[in-house]
C-alpha cells in the first residue's frame, strides 16, 4: 500500500515506515526482535518488483498488526510526515484525503 500509494519513497522512506511499525507494535518475543533487528521488511520492500500484483504472506516470524493498530501507524505516519498545518488533527485529515484517497 506504501508504494502503490507512493507514500514510500515520497513521503517518507522505507526505513521511517519500518521504525513507525516498530513503535505501535513493539518487539515482545524473541522472534520479533530477531524480524525488527534483520529489517525483514525493508528487505521484502525491496524484493518487491511488482507491488500491485503482489499478495504478500506474513512470514513464520513476523508480528501481527491488528486493525486498530493499523489506523493507529496511518496515523502516526500523517502526524509525523505532513506539513500541511501546524494542528495536528487536520495534518491528519489532509494526509487520508490527498495521499490516501479517503
């Protein structure tokens, strides 16, 4: 979505994206330490040569990012990377209208 959206690269780059996932789902288990600490998904960014077509599968390892969680990252993205005003909800507001379509 961060590419066919093309938030990524031009709103912020894949390794903000990977450091704003790890703030609203932090590693618990050893395993997500081990998934953040290799920037596994930076790597599957990457690899990805056709973003449109592709139906990634969550890996063995990778945590799990609820709904709310998601919108939460959306969120966090818009207050962090807009510019559009100096309140924040309406920076909100401007990054779903203009860079998400909503």
């Amino acid at each position: 979505m961060a590419r066919v959206n093309a938030l990524v690269p031009n709103l912020l780059n894949v390794e903000d994206l990977c450091d704003h996932i790890e703030k609203v789902i932090p590693p618990i288990k050893p395993e997500e330490y081990d998934f953040f600490g290799n920037i596994e998904l930076c790597k599957v960014y990457n690899n990805d040569m056709v973003p449109k077509e592709t139906r990634c599968q969550p890996s063995e390892n990778e945590p799990g990012l609820f709904f709310h969680e998601f919108i939460f990252l959306l969120g966090l993205i818009a207050f962090t990377h807009m510019q559009t005003s100096p309140v924040a909800s309406q920076s909100i507001e401007d990054f779903f209208v203009e860079k998400l379509n909503f």
